[in-house]
C-alpha cells in the first residue's frame, strides 16, 4: 500500500526527532563520561605504566634547549638551595649554601663565582673582601671548587644526577602543579625512593622532584626558552690568586 503524502511526512519528522534525541542523548552522555577520564585532552602519558613514563621524561628532558630548576639539594650532610637557569652551553644563577649566597656563570668550560663581602668574610679570604665583593672570579679548571660548583650549571650532569628515582615505581595518581599544570606523579618505593611530578600538557617534562631521603625538593620550569650566557667584562673580574672556597 502506498503512503500518503501525510503519513510520510509524519514519518519524517519522527525519525527527525529520534535522531535528534539520540544526538542529544550521545552528548548528554559523553559529556558526562568525559569528565571521569583525567588524561582526556592530554598528552597521554598518564596512561602508561610508570617505567615508560619516566623513560619519556628523561628524553623530553634531555632534549630540550633550556630549563630553569631551582629549590633544595641536600649532599654531603649541606642544604643548597638553588635557582638556576641551564643550556648546553652554560649555565647562570644563585646557590645558598651555610648563609652566604653566590652567583655562578659557566660560559663553555669557563666558570665565574661573583659573591658578596659576607661569603667571602665566610671564606676567610685575608684582606682581599674589599676587592672581591661583587666582582666575578674566574675559578680554573684544577682548583677543586671547579669540579663542584660547575656540576650546578651544567644541564646534563644535574638532571642525569637528580632525575633518578630509587625503587620499585609505581604512579600515584593525577595531580595539579603550582602552575596550574595537570601531572602524572611517578614515585620510587611509594615514595621513600622519591617521587617525581610529570606534566600532563605538551611535552612530558618534570615539574617538582622530590628526591629520596629527605635530599631536598626541586622545580622545574622554562622548558625550552632559551637565555644568553656571555662572559663578564673585564671591569668586573678579578683574580683570587688562591684556591677558592668549596663550602
């Protein structure tokens, strides 16, 4: 029997309405369902297991140009606390360590330490504070504090030193960082080994470290923005003409 006009009109504006309902329905329920998924619109790393996600932190951290990393690092029985801004080809920032604060500039191989009267008066440096206070000090290749203070301006060595954790790993839910930023947290041992924040936007990069036993807490921000590292004029060295201080 062949519809009518009407009747397939009507037919029509049914199925209309059903598709329109279904429509509706899929995105009443997706919009429900989206907000249980804490790695939708991520950049997935969330859902790997946790050797994997650490694996890719380490390459986004090694790879990229430039980072700045600054908190706590407790070694050798003292507290450092750092905020230092890390290239491939150098490094600048300030370390505190016992009280007295200093800068250090690394240009290539080329290490400078500027500090203030009171490091120096800390130093014991007889009779030279007045020449050295605020002035950058070239520290040579063989004096021991080269071998120590350059470790904090070189990106490679610090990150394949504190970029560690201890133990069996495991993740430890999502979290949110400082900054706003969605993070994965990887941990050492539930956490006696160390745990390590993991952003969940762009890039795996870390974010906060916190390292085994008590030895400090780190951030980690700037990934990728590059800064310049020159070497001071001449008008602003000067030469100790001793071995410098390590502590």
């Amino acid at each position: 029997m062949t519809a009518t006009p009407r009747g397939r009109a009507r037919r029509t504006v049914l199925a209309t309405a059903t598709c329109a309902l279904a429509v509706t329905g899929a995105m009443v329920l997706s919009g429900c369902g989206g907000g249980d998924d804490p790695d939708a619109g991520t950049n997935g790393v969330g859902k790997l297991p946790a050797a994997k996600i650490q694996a890719k932190t380490r390459a986004a951290a090694d790879a990229a140009p430039a980072v700045r990393l600054s908190g706590t690092v407790v070694t050798s029985g003292r507290t450092y606390r750092l905020d230092m801004r890390l290239k491939a080809g150098g490094g600048t920032g300030s370390v505190t360590a016992q009280g007295a604060t200093f800068k250090l500039l690394r240009v290539g191989e080329q290490l400078y330490l500027k500090a203030d009267a009171d490091f120096w008066h800390h130093a014991d440096a007889d009779g030279a504070t007045g020449k050295l206070d605020g002035k950058y000090v070239k520290v040579p290749q063989g004096d021991p504090a080269y071998k120590k203070f350059s470790g904090f301006t070189d990106k490679a060595v610090l990150l394949d030193g504190l970029l560690t954790l201890h133990g069996a790993l495991a993740t430890d839910g999502h979290h949110t960082d400082q900054s706003g930023t969605p993070t994965i947290r990887v941990t050492g041992d539930k956490g006696s080994g160390g745990t390590l924040d993991v952003s969940l936007e762009g890039r795996p990069y870390p974010l906060r470290l916190v390292r085994a036993g008590d030895a400090g807490t780190l951030r980690f921000s700037d990934w990728g923005k590059d800064f310049e590292v020159t070497k001071p004029a001449k008008s602003e060295t000067v030469d100790y003409g001793r071995q410098l201080p390590t502590s």
